[in-house]
C-alpha cells in the first residue's frame, strides 16, 4: 500500500491538474440538464449494441471536490468496481452494497487497469510514476523516468496480451501555471514498457494532451484521445509492438459545442468504441462513424468501463458521478487473478 507522504506546492497543483483528468473546455451542467438523460440514436447500427430506450443509471452523485472521478476498473473476483473519487481515494462500489472507500491513498493514481497476472498496474500522477500492486500489497515501481528526465504525469494505461504496457504522459505543468523545469520532459508521450520491464520506448510525442488509450479487440490498433484537440487517433501496431507512425490518422472528431472532451476509453469485444465527447458518452463502431451518444447530463465524461459477471454493463465517471448503462455486446475483458 502507498504511504503517505508530503508533497510541495509544485506537486499539488500539479496533482490537481493531472487529477482533474486534464479536460479541456469542460463545464458543469444544471439539474435540470442531469435529468434529460437519454441515449441519442444516431445510426440504426446503435440497436446492435445498446437500446435507445435503457435507462441510464446515477449510482453514486455530488461527489463534489478539485478532482474528477476517474480509473474505473471492474474487479471480476470480487464482483464490485474500483475508482478513483474526487479526494483522490480509491473507491469500491459492489451492486446492491453501495460505495465505499478501498483505499486510503493512492498518490492521485488516475487510470488503472491489471496485468496478465490480475495484478494491479497503475498511473501515480503524484508520483509521476507507473507502478504495480503486487499480491501482498507492495508496490513495485515499472517506471519513472525517461532518458535520465522523470516523467511528467502519466494518466491512462493499458496492458497489451503479450505483457507488455503502454500509457499515456501529458504534461500538466502549464495547467498548474509553472512551465516545465530544466530537469523535466519537454513533450507529451505515449510510452511502450517491454513485456520484460527492461525498455521503455517513446512511441509518439506530437500530442498536445494524450490521455485515454485502448487497443482494439485484435490488438492491431492503438487509440490515443487528444483531449485538447479533441479528437482521437488511431495508429496501427508493428509486429514489434511499436507504431506504424505512417498509419497515424484521425479515427473521430468528437467536438461540439456542449461541454465534454475524449478522455478515458474503453472497446468491446465487437470492436466499438465507447469514449466521451462534447455532451455525453459516444459509441462509435470500428470506422470511427458515431453510431449513438448517451447524454447522462453531467459536464464531463471523465472515463469508463465494461464490467458486470457477463462485462455488458458500461460504468462511467463524470467530474461528480459514477452512472451505469447495459449494452448487448460484452466489452473487452480485463485479465483476472494468475497465480504461478
């Protein structure tokens, strides 16, 4: 488990930049807004995946503070979702239990997911690390650094089937009014970490804000949200696990002129996917076409997650909210405990 610890003026505001999901553009909405929830059929394709008649669900609302809620993970062992809340703990919501806290401290760790083994891998923007949480609780730190300069504040990860980890590194310095130091990165990567832990690669680093990233269910694309373009691109992997940077294009344009920009994403296991935008939730199909959007009424949509025993309930966060939808298609499943 993470110990506490202090942390400089610097640090916090940093924190609370990189906490807050970096969302550009972002707003909060009235209560009357939040009450037209509804799902937007914007192709026929949509009854596929989701009727435009399920309910949208508030599990959990007001959950105000400085940061957004964030990380969604569904823990397939223990039947509940963890995430990160708006005072940077992890939360546990079990259906039918409610919410509550699973952990005290999480050095404002936003994107989590688990690795081949089930265990816990994490994105310590405090820290400016990327870590693991081994079966006993330790942690152990897979990477800090790159060339000798620390990183800036990764944000969202991924773990690709044959070990390896890519995440995301935007720089929130300039969010938290201090440019970056002499000692720092000058540029927001996305990263690649060997399936060994011995190389840690700079795939690309012309984003101006990376943050969410998913792979298709094939494993042969890479999508990467621009939240202050916003936009996401898609990149198709070599068989070296790098990008074929010459296939970099942009999957969807997801502006608007309703709050809410892509942030955290999620695929399922047809290929489609579930991201946010200006107004709600977006679910696109595997050509970037936007097939329909969930208006949930909060400002943002910070992140999501498939969970549930058949992985066909969509959890999403939003800056104050953790909310809920089912879907016809089971997302793509997260590896769960794997003992050697």
């Amino acid at each position: 488990m993470g110990t506490q610890r202090a942390f400089s003026r610097r640090q916090m505001l940093a924190m609370s930049a990189a906490a807050g999901s970096l969302a550009v553009g972002d707003g909060y909405r009235s209560a009357g807004a939040q009450a037209a929830k509804r799902i937007e059929r914007l192709d026929p394709a949509l009854d596929q995946i989701v009727s435009a008649s399920e309910p949208i669900v508030d599990l959990a609302t007001n959950l105000g503070g400085t940061a957004n809620v964030e990380g969604p993970l569904w823990w397939k062992e223990g039947g509940y979702l963890l995430f990160r809340g708006t005072d940077l703990k992890r939360w546990k919501y079990a259906p039918a239990q409610g919410i509550s806290v699973f952990k005290e401290n999480t050095n404002a760790a936003n994107g989590i997911t688990r690795d081949m083994q089930g265990r816990l891998v994490a994105c310590e923007a405090a820290t400016r690390r990327v870590v693991r949480e081994e079966y006993d609780g330790s942690i152990t730190v897979l990477a800090s650094s790159f060339q000798g300069r620390p990183l800036n504040f990764p944000n969202d990860i991924v773990v690709k089937s044959d070990g390896a980890i890519y995440f995301t590194d935007p720089w929130a310095g300039p969010r938290a009014q201090e440019p970056p130091g002499q000692s720092d990165l000058s540029f927001a990567g996305v990263f690649r970490l060997s399936s060994d832990r011995g190389t840690l690669t700079l795939l690309v680093d012309n984003f101006l804000t990376p943050n969410g990233l998913a792979f298709s269910p094939d494993e042969r694309v890479l999508y990467v949200n621009d939240s202050q373009r916003r936009h996401i691109r898609a990149f198709d992997l070599q068989p070296n696990g790098t990008l074929a940077r010459q296939t970099d294009r942009v999957f969807a344009d997801l502006s608007g002129p309703d709050p809410g920009v892509p942030d955290g994403m999620k695929v399922d296991s047809a290929g489609n996917v579930f991201c946010g935008g200006a107004g709600g939730l977006y679910i696109l199909d595997p050509t970037g076409k936007k097939l329909g959007r969930i208006v949930h009424g909060f400002g943002n949509t910070a992140n999501v997650a498939f969970g549930g025993d058949d992985w066909k309930t969509v959890y999403f966060c939003t800056r104050t909210s953790l909310g809920s939808f089912k879907v016809k298609i089971a997302g793509v499943q997260v590896p769960t405990e794997r003992r050697s």
